[in-house]
C-alpha cells in the first residue's frame, strides 16, 4: 500500500508507451489496465510502430533514476539480450534538471555537520556534471588543494528503494507467469542490481573502492585515483582531488598536449586487466566519459560507482578460458564455458559443437589481430542460443573488455586488446604451475580433505538424531505452487462472497415481510439496502469469475 502512488505511477508511464499488455500478462490489471482506462491512455499505431526496445528505453528514461540505472546494468546481460537490445539500453542517459543552485550550499552544509565556509575557500553553486543519482560541484579547500565535491540528490533514497521493492515484486512475477524466462532468474538479476544501486547510492563504499584502486596502483606512475578527503566525505557527499586533464571523448586535444594515442591506449588497457585479472576489482565502466588524459602520457580514471569483483577461482576460470582461446582448443574452451552453465540444462554435445564451429570462424586469423569485442559477441549469441546465463560478474566482466577495447580503438585504430592480454594470461599459467603454488594448493586441499573427514562422524551423527525425532527434512522448491495457492485463496474468497450474498437475500427477504422500522420507496430501509448490497456482490463475482476465465 505504501508503494501504490509509485505504482500507479509507473503504470501510467508503461501504458503510454504501449507496455500494457505486459502488465496485463502479468496479472496487474487492477494497476496497469485499469490505469489506462482511467486516464484513457490509447496506444495508437504511432506508438506501436516504434520497435519494443526503443519504447522500453523511453519509458525507463521517464521512470527515473532506478530504471536508467536498471537499464545501465540490463546492458552488460550481452548473454541474455540480443544486441538491438543492448543498444538501446546503452542509450539511456540521466535527464534530469540539477538541484536549484539556491539549495545546494545548505544540502552540502547539512552533509558536512559544518557551515560551508569552515572547509573551503571558493565553491562554485553551478555542478560541473549532473546524474540522476548525484551531481559534482568545484571548490577549493582552505590549503588551495582543487577538489570536486559529489554530492547525492535528497529524497532519492526512499524513492529508489520504493521502486527496488515494486522490481522485486514484478522479478516474481514474471518468474512465476512467464515459464519461458525463468532460466534467466530474474530475481537474481534484480537482486543484483540493488546491491549495486545501493552501493552507488552510498558515496562513503564509492570513496572505499577509490581507496582501494589507489592502494592497488600505489607504485604505477601512470595510473591516477583520485584521493578522498575523509574529512569530508560521508554517504551524502564525497570530496575528491579535482581531475583536470583532456576528457576521453576529446581525441582531438591529443596532438596540442603532446600525448601519445598509442600509448595511453595500451597503459589503459594494462591498467583495466591489472584490475581484472591481477587484483580481481575492477572498474565495470571504462568508457570516455570515465577517462582523463593528463601531461607524460598518465591516464586518470573516475566515476567508481560502478564496479566488478572477481574471485580467485572465477579468476582461474577466465584464465582456463583465455588460455584455450590463445591455443585455439576447441574442448577446453567448451568446458569452461559449460563450468558457467550453474543450474541452467545443456545438450553439451551440441553447444561443443557449436563452440568448434565458432572457433573454424577464427582458425587463420593471428592471434595479435583478433577482435575481442567481435569474439565476445559471438560467444554471448552462441550462449544465449543455448540458454546460458552468465553469472552476474562474468557478464559485468564482459561488458568492461568489450567497453574497453572501443576505448583503445578509438585512441588507436591498430590497437589490439589481445596484444595486452597475452602477457597476462603467460604470466599466470606460469604462476599457476610454479612449484611454490602447486604445494601451497595440494596442502590446502589436503587440509580441506582432513576437515571433511574429521567432521563426517558428527554429521551421520546428527543427520540420524534428526531421523529417530522426525526433524529430517527434503525441501522441495516448486516453482508454480505459491501461484497454486493463489487461485485456492481466490476460490475461497469468491466462495465466502458468496455465501454471504445468499444470506443478504434471504435475510433481506425475510425484513421485507415485516411493516416496521424506518421506510425507502415504501420498503423497508433495512431490507432495500441488504437487497442492494447482495446485488453489488453479485455483480462483484460474476466480473471476478469472467475476468479469471480470460486469464486462463
């Protein structure tokens, strides 16, 4: 009930950008067919004639902040969308006004706990950059040192929290109502996206992750994380050193400062594969308008809102897959991929052997030519084909190389990802097979195995207490049987309705013999209103049996 105006406000939206029946399959009507209705939003043939995903995206710029968002995660799922998809949801961008300038000097004075005056000695009220989620102010502080203060929107918490509860709701329901789509878990992929939402929204975990890029590029000259001022930072506002450099959108520049395209170029993309493949964070959005150019050839990145883990074994795994790819071996390629399959059912033979079909595309192309992003796209199309869904950092991964790789193009046409990831990917296979590691893994395997068996006596144990008090318990996950207790629900409901409206009949037939107590139209007032009340409960069930006859 809380979320209702909310609801019923992205029901208008949906509807009028010809989503409705998406909804109604759903089973929504009360909140999004009934919405058209009421508002007599008619989707003419001008809309329909605009391809679904160019409507989606419209509709999740006019939402806000969460859907662009939802939209901005959507579009590194290359395994689930196909590319007219993804384009689009790369096209959403935050159109929104920046907060009044009157009322930004009291917001950041309100994060800081102090007057504005007390930290800094100039601050410019127009925002340099403005999101839906936060915008960026220029100011100095009172030592003179430059910094850009990020400042989060007010009352944007409740409303994306709002909206990540009615997603959930939604994830649920086309889980349960659309059989088809339930291999691409889309409570998982909604799950996701609130974990990264809510840690975009937290600008003191943003500040963290900076810490951490910094920490790990400590020792490269020409690698820059800008420094967080603690000081002054929080959840609501992040103060930062001020970037001033050449924007990555802004080639032209290049040739005036004295940079090399080249080499920044593949600095870049050494720095993206230290973070993916050395140190397992990683920026999850490299493109341009995350990148600064700066004197001796120095790259600085930006915007940490947006970031990937890796795991040591998933790490292992993207190596085991690089090294098959770099060896052309079909088998080993194959296998890997399928590690990644999770829950989802694979006819391997077929997906091996359109794995080996895909490979003979790129059986004589050099190794220092291959195309990556070309690559990846074709893995995801033979894997969506498949019906594989990625796991969440694997498709984030994804999306950062191909994102990457554009980003070398553009500074360098000659530029190959492959060039820079072969050393990374020799360097550790050797680190895998190096005596010292090989020791250090058979010793934890062989602690792992000790631990298991030390504690096997104790769970036959307890798994027999269970059995002889009757706690042993097999859970069994069906996926259409809260559906299933549903429509129970609403049988009983429409059963009890009218049980009731019988006894309003022939209660108010019995008042209605009797010449007493307040009269309506010469009837018995008492009588006439259990008549009229029968009615409307009548006309109540006969709409609700009519209306679940059409969904079924």
């Amino acid at each position: 009930m809380r979320d209702l105006p909310r609801l019923r406000e992205i029901s208008a939206i949906l509807v009028r950008h010809g989503l409705g029946r998406f909804a109604e399959r759903l089973g929504l009507p009360s909140a999004m067919a009934q919405m058209a209705k009421l508002l007599r939003h008619e989707t003419t043939e001008t809309v329909t004639a605009i391809p679904t995903p160019v409507r989606l995206r419209l509709a999740f710029e006019e939402l806000g902040p969460t859907f662009i968002k939802l939209g901005q995660i959507l579009s590194t799922r290359v395994d689930v969308f196909p590319p007219e998809w993804i384009t689009e949801f790369e096209k959403l961008q935050n159109r929104v006004p920046p907060i009044p300038a009157l009322q930004v000097a009291p917001l950041i004075s309100k994060a800081l706990g102090r007057p504005l005056d007390e930290v800094f000695d100039a601050f410019e009220a127009q925002p340099i950059g403005a999101a839906s989620i936060a915008q960026v102010h220029r100011a100095r502080l009172k030592n003179g040192t430059p910094v850009a203060i990020k400042l989060r929107r007010p009352a944007i918490v409740a409303k994306v929290e709002a909206d990540l509860r009615i997603l959930d709701h939604i994830a649920y329901l086309i889980e349960m109502e659309f059989p088809e789509t339930r291999h691409y878990h889309a409570r998982e992929i909604v799950a996701q996206f609130a974990r990264s939402l809510k840690r975009e929204l937290d600008l003191a975990a943003e500040g963290r992750g900076m810490d951490r890029f910094a920490r790990d590029f400590k020792d490269d000259p020409h690698v820059v994380v800008p420094k967080v001022y603690w000081d002054f930072s929080n959840s609501e506002i992040n103060v930062q050193d001020y970037i001033e450099g050449i924007p990555g959108g802004r080639l032209d520049l290049l040739p005036e400062a004295g940079l090399d395209a080249g080499l920044l170029a593949r600095r870049g993309a050494d720095a993206v594969l230290k973070m993916i493949l050395i140190n397992g964070f990683f920026h999850a959005d490299p493109h341009p308008g995350n990148v600064f150019y700066l004197p001796d050839n120095r790259i600085a990145f930006i915007d940490f809102g947006m970031v990937g883990r890796l795991s040591h074994v998933r790490r292992d795994e993207i190596v085991d897959l690089l090294s098959a790819l770099a060896r052309r071996d079909e088998r080993a390629m194959a296998e890997a991929l399928i590690e990644w399959t999770g829950r989802n059912p694979v006819d391997e033979q077929r997906f091996a052997y359109d794995v080996s079909e895909l490979m003979f595309q790129y059986e004589h192309v050099p190794l220092g030519q291959l195309n990556i992003s070309q690559l990846i796209n074709d893995i995801m199309a033979l894997i969506r084909d498949h019906g594989i869904v990625l796991p969440a950092d694997l498709a984030m991964l994804f999306k950062a190389l191909v994102t990457l790789e554009g980003l070398g193009r553009q500074l360098d046409p000659e530029f190959y990802l492959v060039d820079q990831l072969a050393p990374f990917v020799r360097d550790l296979v050797k680190a895998r097979y190096h005596p010292k590691a090989i020791a250090r893994k058979g010793k934890q395997s062989l602690l792992d195995g000790i631990t298991m068996l030390s504690g096997l006596p104790h769970d036959m144990v307890r798994m027999a207490r269970d059995i002889r008090q009757g706690k042993f318990r097999i859970n069994l996950d069906l996926a259409r049987l809260d559906s299933f207790g549903r429509q129970i629900d609403k049988s009983a409901n429409r059963l009890t309705m009218g049980i009731v409206t019988g006894c309003l009949i022939i209660g108010s037939s019995i008042v209605m013999t009797v010449n007493a107590g307040p009269m309506l139209f010469g009837l018995p007032l008492f009588g006439f209103l259990g008549f009229m009340v029968a009615m409307l409960n009548s006309l109540w069930l006969i709409f609700s049996i009519w209306r679940a006859g059409k969904e079924y």
